[in-house]
C-alpha cells in the first residue's frame, strides 16, 4: 500500500515497520511514462567520486528510495513548499492518549501547492516517530491534510514526501536527493509544478475543456498535433474517438484556436497522446495579405507512396525528449520517426539533411509512422548528408525563392524573411531566416530591399504551411550562419543590406 491520507489513530502501528512501507518487487521496475524521468538528474552517485560532500551525513537517501511516484505525492499533498525551518517546539500529549508531538514554524522561500501565498507555515506531526527538522535548515516538503480530530500532519509517505536542501563545497546549487540520485533543487521544484501544470491540463481536457492552438493539421496523414495554452506551449499528438471528431479535425489549420475534450492516453512513448471525445473549432489564423495565392499541394496518400521504400532522403524538423522522438520533413510532410537508439540521433539539429533507412508502420488510428532499420546493429540507420552545426558560424551563400513568414500567433516578431535553400540532389529544401543581429538600421534596410521585390508581384504566390513564397521571386544572400539552439525552426543568415540580391 502507499500511505496518503494518514489514518492518525493507527499510525503509531505502521510506524514500526515504515522502513519497508509500500515497498513490492513490482516497485523495482522503472516506470518510464513517470514523471519522474523529467526531472534532469545529475550523474548518479560515485562514492568513487571524492565530492566532500556528495550528500550530507544526516539525509538518509534509503528514505527517498520509497516506491511512491511524484505524480502520487503530489496529488495526496494539501501543501507543498520549500522553506526554512525557523522554530521546532515539543509540545504536550494529545489529552486521552499516549501521542507525543512537535510543533514546526518554516518561513516559506518557495509556495508550490496550498500555502497561497504565506510567509510561514506552521504544523504539527507526531513525535519522535516521525522525523523532525532541524532549525535554520532548508527543506522541501509534500504535506498530508492535517487530520481532522488530531490536526497532525506528516510527509507523504513518511520521509518520501521530505527532502533536504543542501549545497556541496564550492558549489553554488543547491540540491536534493530524489530516488537516491542527487538532483539539482532548481531541476526538482521545476518537474513538480510541471506535473502539477499537467495534472490540471488534463482535468480541464474531462471538464470544461483545454484551450489552445492547432500546430499541424494535415488531413492527408491524419496527423493532428495541439498546442496546449499558446504557441510555446507542450504538443500533444490527437487522436480522434470517432468520425465526428476526425471531421472536425480535418476542417482545423494551423494556429487555429481550439477547445479539447478527452484524456490523455498511455501509447507506451515519450510523445503525449489526447483521445479527443469532442473539439469545439475557434477563430481560424488568416494573415491579412493583398496578393493572390493558392496552397502548395502535398503528396496524395503518402503512406502508399512510402510501401515499400527502404531508404528516404529527409530533413529533422524536430528532436522531442532528448532525441527519443524524432520528426522529419519529407517532401512537404512532417512525419513521426521512431528511434530505438538515442545514440542515433544524439548529435543531430534541427534542418539537417539525413539519408534514412526506414520501415514503414501504418497505424489505423494516426499518422504513419517511420521506423529506423539497420541491417548491423553496429551501423546507425541515419546518415547525415549536411549538418547545421557544421555550419555554425560559417560564411555561405544561397541562391533561392524569397519567403515571407507573417506574424504568427503570441509571437513578439510582427514578420519574417527567409531565403529557401533547395539541395538541387535531394530536392530538400531548408528555409534560412534573414537578419542583420548588430544593426537595427541595416535590419531596415534589409526590409526596404526585400519588401520591394515582393510588392511587384499581385498574384501567384503559394502558400506552404505558414509561409509564402513567389515562385519567380528569387534572391542571392551571403552571410554568416547562425542556430542559436539545436530545435531552432529556421537557422539565421546573420547578413548586411548590400550582401542581398534580387536575381532578374
């Protein structure tokens, strides 16, 4: 059993044996879909290591050890918080029993769940059989609801829901030992309010409803990916219950705000999953232009076009979950790429262009899906072609179609320019963002070139996604290349007003 709620009256029996409470076989076995596993743990602890101290005498690390999950603890707690004890006072026996307790005063550094906002929290636990504080120390705490004849309180599940904050010599960070693995504070404390963040996301998803945004809708694939909140918000894979809902779905694109109802759904991966019950369609994202266009066409039944084929030729859209979850680009569609072996793809950004061995997997409820075969396993399924970090900071000049991003949805940048650079090989094309990073000035200039070889078609332009381009609208850039970070969209083309060219 895991303890919750603590039954006051009992627990003085339990206690003797708290040592091995909730502990099973089953417990040993990792789960990987815990929340647990976002935390971004540290090495795990050498004692070859000579790290004076690596944890502090007084942390019993067997305590943290205990199988309950984080997601558990959290939803059991009334209040979690870290804090500073500042006061710990024995007080008398409960009037008609033999129950000793203590009283603790913390001044509150950090409210994470059910303190709103308090300088300082007092309780009361049991004495000296649940362990106590020590003053002018540092903790973390998951409390249980105070009982309602005794007011005591305790950790949940005893020394699980505790946790003591330390720093190391000459180190700055604080950390905690959660599982026995020593963790950074800053780390922990984010992965608990992220869980709590969830936990709430998907009580909205079976009441009233999530909100958010549609990042892909592509009806050919029946791919449906949502945005939680806004654009920067956690993607979720949809999966429609039934017809209705897949119609529905259809009908939305990108950016589009939409209201979710269903439930998360364990598929055995990293990528999260909603069954949508019901969608109730917003406002739809049309950027205001004055020019005719017509949407780029895709690849008509691409899982048939896919049977059979053992090798592609793509680009790396996105790396999910430390490279676990990889998308591609082929040929205008964004497709889902299972990865057996991380090591695989340690290495790779975003816009690389990759040669990959593939298996098809067609689901009957999804997108297809890809998936790396090697003939050794030895020799990685993924050769890389060209790499963006290999470009980093170098000096390249691209010939190609000049692109137009408008303002997306809770973005700070009102518009974009790119340059699309097409392997004339592959066929691949990868979209370089234009600007100048130094000049404010130059950057105006760089709009005045390019905003002028647009405005002199009226029609013709494509749509691809959220961006347009002119066939015959083409440009010459030279320029430095920049990705600032690994899962970055579009790489920067760090270049000056007279490094640009429209090609006649």
């Amino acid at each position: 059993m895991r303890i919750g709620t603590l039954q006051w009256t009992t627990l003085t029996a339990a206690l003797i044996g708290a040592s091995t409470i909730g502990y099973s076989q089953d417990s040993k076995k990792e789960d990987k879909n815990s929340s647990t596993l976002e935390v971004k743990l540290q090495k795990p602890i050498n004692k070859q290591e000579n790290l004076k101290p690596v944890i502090p005498q007084n942390i019993n690390v067997q305590a943290h050890t205990l199988p309950v999950k984080l997601e558990e603890m959290i939803a059991d707690s009334d209040r979690i918080f870290s804090g500073i004890c500042t006061k710990a006072t024995k007080i008398d026996e409960i009037p008609g029993t033999k129950i000793r307790t203590e009283q603790f005063t913390f001044k509150a550094i950090e409210g994470i769940k059910g303190i709103d906002g308090k300088k300082e929290v007092d309780f009361k636990q049991f004495y000296p059989l649940v362990q106590g504080y020590e003053v002018g120390k540092k903790y973390i705490l998951f409390l249980s609801p105070n009982s309602k004849s005794s007011g005591l309180t305790a950790p949940i599940g005893l020394e699980q829901g505790r946790f003591d904050v330390y720093k190391k010599d000459g180190k700055e960070d604080e950390y905690v030992v959660y599982k026995g693995v020593e963790t950074k504070y800053k780390e922990f404390v984010k992965t608990v309010r992220s869980v709590i963040k969830n936990s709430e996301f998907e009580d909205s998803l079976k009441t009233k409803g999530a909100k958010g945004l549609i990042h892909a809708s592509v009806p050919e694939t029946d791919m449906f990916v949502f945005t939680a909140g806004n654009i920067f918000g956690e993607h979720y894979s949809l999966i429609p219950k039934n017809n209705d809902v897949k119609t529905k779905l259809q009908n939305t694109t990108r950016h589009q705000a939409v209201t979710i109802f269903g439930t998360v759904v364990d598929k055995g991966t990293l990528q999260k999953h909603i069954l949508v019950t019901n969608i109730e369609p917003g406002e739809k994202w049309e950027p205001k232009v004055k020019f005719g266009y017509k949407d780029q066409g895709r690849i008509p039944e691409l899982a048939k076009h896919l049977q059979g084929k053992k090798e592609i030729v793509a680009s790396v859209h996105a790396l999910l979950h430390g490279g676990e979850v990889l998308v591609v680009n082929y040929k205008g569609h964004n497709i889902p790429v299972y990865v057996e072996d991380p090591k695989w793809t340690k290495d790779l950004w975003s816009n690389d262009r990759l040669k990959l061995q593939i298996e098809l997997q067609d689901h009957a409820k999804g997108p297809p899906h890809l998936y790396l075969r090697s003939e050794k396993k030895e020799v990685s399924p993924i050769r890389v072609l060209e790499s963006m970090s290999a470009l980093q900071g170098k000096e390249k000049k691209v010939e190609g179609a000049l692109v137009w991003f408008p303002k997306s949805p809770g973005s700070d940048v009102q518009e974009l320019w790119g340059i699309e650079d097409k392997d004339p090989v592959s066929g691949i094309s990868r979209v370089y963002a234009l600007f100048n990073l130094s000049d404010e000035n130059e950057l105006k200039k760089i709009d005045s070139v390019l905003r002028d070889a647009w405005n002199k078609k009226q029609d013709g332009f494509i749509r691809q996604s959220s961006s347009f381009y002119h066939p015959e609208i083409r440009i010459s850039v030279e320029g430095t290349i920049n990705q600032f970070f690994r899962n970055q969209r579009n790489p920067v083309i760090d270049v000056e007003a007279k490094n640009i060219k429209v090609l006649p």
